[in-house]
C-alpha cells in the first residue's frame, strides 16, 4: 500500500490542553493507516482571532506531528475531525475557543484548492504555532509553495513559548 508523509498540527485553548492533544495523538496513532513518525515541543500562545491577537482568551497549547498514512487527503481530514468532536470539539463559531483542532498542513508535496480542503493549508506560512514546533522537530522541513519551515519560522511576528 503507498504512503504519504503528511504533517498535523493539533491545538486547542479549553480544557486540559496537555492531555488533549496526548490523547488526540494517542487516536491517531491508533487509527488504521496512520503511523505517528514524529511529534514537536508543544508550543504556547496567545489567542488568535480574525481581527488579530485576543489575550483576553485562554491561551493556545499547540505541537505538530509528522505521519506516515495511506488515507486519501479527504479521508485523513474526515478521521482528524471525527477525533476533534471525540474531545468536545464543538464548531460554533469560526476562530472561537476549542478543546481541539487538528489542521492538516500538508499531505506530502501535493498543492490542492478545493471546496473541504486546502493542501498545503493556507495559513500555515503565517502562523508561528504552527512554524516554530514544526521546525524545531524537523529543521530540513519544507512547506510545499513556501520554502524552509525554519526560515519562515523566523519572519512571523507572533510570539510562542516553547512548554514541553
């Protein structure tokens, strides 16, 4: 059967956000065409809004994961949401609070616009929680369209602690 390297990045700011995103690598570890090759520090931030940063909400608990899968794109976006709602996840409001979200950023080199998915995910050149982890558990990273996760990683303005 062939395989994909994708790269996951999971977070969350309600609940116990540690304990989530275990859990929730815990499911894909468990999940049936999935391999988890790799796994970052997990990273600290403020929350991020469609009007920019909020730091009157519960700050993010994020990391990213690196697998090896033999899902189709679709069917790994379908698995990462049905793990979302088994830890509360629920989406009632478009950049609001949660106890879990998994993006997929890429699935291997594939460059896909579509209606469910976006590959490589839009955003992530922009968004340190996802860049800094990324880079620190893969320094050779590369984000299809965009170049070294590293380098990108030292151009964005948000700020993120690294907590474990």
């Amino acid at each position: 059967m062939t395989t994909v390297r994708a790269v996951l990045a999971l977070g969350g700011n309600l609940g116990d956000r540690k304990q989530i995103i275990k859990s929730a690598i815990r499911a894909l570890k468990n999940t049936e065409g999935i391999e988890v090759v790799a796994k970052s520090p997990l990273v600290e931030s403020h929350a991020l809004t469609e009007a920019g940063v909020d730091e009157s909400r519960p700050n993010y608990l994020n990391g990213v994961v690196e697998v090896e899968t033999s899902l189709k794109p679709g069917d790994l976006l379908d698995r990462v949401r049905e793990i979302e709602q088994e830890h509360g996840r629920v989406r009632l409001e478009r950049w609001g609070s949660r106890t879990l979200d998994i993006d997929i950023i890429t699935y291997g080199t594939l460059i896909k616009a579509g209606k469910r998915l976006e590959l490589p995910h839009p955003r992530a050149y922009q968004r340190a929680f996802v860049l800094v982890p990324w880079a620190l558990m893969n320094p050779a990273a590369v984000l299809p369209g965009h170049g070294s996760v590293a380098a990108l990683a030292k151009t964005v303005e948000s700020e993120v602690w690294v907590v474990a």
